[in-house]
C-alpha cells in the first residue's frame, strides 16, 4: 500500500494529467469522469459520489452530502471548477474529513491556468 505522500503524489499526477488535456473551464462532472480514467490505470481503488453522514447529538442523519471521490479509502477529493478557492471551500474539505474519518483530502480545483496552483492538500 502507497503512503499519504506517494499516494496523493500518484492523485495530483493524474490530475494534472486530466488538466493538460482539457485545460479550465468544464464542469466538475468532466473533470471528474476524466480524472477516474486516470486513477484506475495507476492501480488506484476508488469509490465516486459516496454518501457522508452527518452525526448530531449521537444520531447519524442522511444529510444529502456526497465525497467526490475517495482514494484507496484514505484520500477525499474534492473537485471545483471556480474561479477562485475560497475559504468556504477550504472548509468544505475539512469538515468532510472530520465526518469522513479520512486522514488526508485534496482538494482539486481545475479552473485553473497551471494545475499545481488549483491544489490544496489538507491533513487531519
């Protein structure tokens, strides 16, 4: 099994190779798809649009949240095409980490000139 770094290393390669063949401006769902065709010949499991529970006062609710996607269980990524991240999006992310239980998350914004500037990793 990959660690944290080699595996979001293996997660970001992908990306900005989805990146430079479509360049900014689609929807999250094409980046998404894409970035999937990517993942499955580097050896990567994943699961896409998986449900996250919100848990209140010892209840776990069905809050209509979904994770873009998980890596090999353990990475959440997050996938925005916008013009600028936000702080709102940074928190996005963590709080899917805190409910996820996942220990790192990426999140990958794609409207970007240069893919390495449209990533944030995070670590819980």
């Amino acid at each position: 099994m990959l660690k944290h770094e080699d595996l979001t290393r293996e997660i970001i390669g992908a990306a900005i190779e989805v990146h430079r063949h479509l360049g900014p401006g689609l929807l999250e769902s094409a980046y998404e798809k894409c970035l999937l065709r990517e993942l499955a010949p580097r050896g990567l499991k994943y699961e896409t649009q998986v449900p996250l529970r919100v848990s209140y006062k010892g209840e776990d609710l069905d809050c209509g949240y979904r994770l873009d996607v998980i890596v090999e269980n353990l990475v959440v990524l997050e996938l925005k095409s916008v013009s600028d991240v936000t702080d709102v999006h940074k928190a996005q992310l963590l709080t899917y980490l805190k409910l996820s239980a996942k220990p790192v998350g990426l999140l990958l914004n794609f409207n970007t000139e240069v893919m390495r500037h449209g990533i944030l990793r995070m670590v819980m």
